[in-house]
C-alpha cells in the first residue's frame, strides 16, 4: 500500500530440514484480529504482558506471569505482547517463550530493534507481530529491509509511530498496521502521554492502515476516547498488571471499546 496522509481518516520457524528458517503457516493474524474487531464495530484489546517499567518500577513478578496470561486468555483478551527488552522493561527470550507457550492468540514482540537478524530471532521465538519504532531504528532503509525479512518468515511488521511525520513515513513504508504510542519511547515512558495524542493523530492515517492507539492509557474511558476517535485497538499493560483484579478491569475495558 503506498498514499499520502489524509485528513479524514478514522474507523473506518521452525527450521526447514536444510536448516534454513521457512515461513509458518498464518494460523494467528494480528492484522486480520484487528480488521475483525473494526468490522464489528469495537476496538480490540491487546495486553502488553510487561514485568517492569522505567516509571512505576516491577509490575509483574515472574512466577505470576503463566497465571496473568491464563486469566487474560480465558476473559478474552484479543492479541497479547511483550517486550524482550531487559534493562529497563525486564523482558527477556525466555518470558517471551513462555507467554508463546500458553497463548493462542496474535503475540507482538516490542523491542529496541538494531538488526535485520532479530527477525530471525523473532521467528524463532514463535511471534505473530514485530512492531517497529521509528523513532529508536531511525534509517527507514533499515525498516524496510526489517519488514520485508519479517514478511518472508511471515511475520507482520507493525510500524510504530509518536509524530505525525513519523504517520507520514509510515504510509511510505506501506504500513497495514500502525502502532499510534502516546509517548514517546525515547523517555521511556516519563513524559506525560494520553489518548489526547491518539485523538490528534489518528484521524490523520488513510482508512485502510489499522491503527493501535498505545501506552498512557489508565481507564474503561480512556479506552472509549480512542475507539470514537477510529482506533482499531488499544495497547494496555501496566493499568492492567497493576490492578487488584485484571479479569474484571479487561471486562470493563472490552465494555468500553464498543464504538456507540
């Protein structure tokens, strides 16, 4: 897909024998769970399943992890991700196994990536979706050269974006599915986003790019303002890690993503 910004937009590896990584049958869509919930009408719901983060500190303990992805699997959780990233969001290769190994649903890998190799590294893992940041790859060559390795194991390269130049870029890249982050990843997760951003952005983006509004999103309302303003799913982690009960928060939110 190849177009220009529009102004009114909205809703709208396993190995082979020889050793070489082969491409998966697509059993799991992360585009195709999104465009789902678009045409019922609602946004989906995907769950960053992230043990630390920069501001509020450990979010998930690692022996609560298989039983917080049991409890969102089993409220109907849409699609789930991860970030592999230690130092500062305590992800790593082997949570990110683990969650591949319970989780039937789309399951995106969010990291800091540098390499074309780590799409190799992703497929090995078991990932549906890889989302890529412009804003920490920075060479949109290198992005291409990212998606089309993540397209021939296949995998579905997600775009990520902060900036409406970086919407604008995203388009070049013919991006299907764009992941909208209400902060800006540089300052990981310090600065002051909200569904604000999402609602000054996604109206921007063509109808045909779906579009994931992400971080800084607190509560049921939050989830409503970026499904009125054409969000075709919202990414939320740390409201729910940190909530006395997750199942009944999902529940709220999945209330609140019905677009009315």
């Amino acid at each position: 897909m190849t177009g220009t910004l529009t102004g009114d937009g909205g809703p709208g590896r396993p190995a082979s024998a020889t050793g070489v990584a082969v491409a998966r049958p697509r059993t799991r869509s992360f585009a195709g769970t999104l465009a789902g919930a678009r045409a019922e009408g609602r946004a989906a719901l995907i769950v960053d399943v992230k043990l630390r983060s920069p501001r509020d500190g450990e979010l998930i303990p690692d022996h609560r992890v298989e039983g917080l992805v049991r409890d969102l699997l089993d409220a109907g959780v849409d699609a789930l991700s991860t970030v592999t990233e230690p130092q500062y969001f305590g992800g790593s290769m082997d949570t990110a196994r683990r969650i591949r190994a319970l989780s039937g649903v789309p399951l995106m890998q969010k990291e800091f990536f540098t390499s074309v190799a780590q799409m190799d590294e992703s497929h090995a893992l078991g990932f549906d979706a890889v989302h890529l940041t412009l804003r920490t790859i920075g060479d949109l060559g290198l992005v291409r050269e990212m998606q089309a390795r993540a397209a021939e194991l296949g995998m579905e390269p997600v775009i990520g974006i902060h900036t409406r130049e970086e919407a604008e870029q995203a388009v070049e890249l013919g991006a299907r599915v764009v992941g909208l982050n209400n902060r800006d990843i540089r300052s990981l997760e310090l600065d002051e986003g909200g569904v604000h951003h999402s609602e000054s952005v996604v109206g921007l983006l063509p109808p045909e790019v779906l579009v994931i509004s992400e971080s800084g999103l607190h509560t049921a309302e939050d989830v409503a303002r970026a499904a009125r303003a054409g969000a075709d799913a919202v990414l939320i982690g740390t409201a729910v890690a940190v909530h006395a009960d997750p199942v009944a928060f999902l529940r709220s939110l999945e209330a609140a993503a019905w677009r009315s």
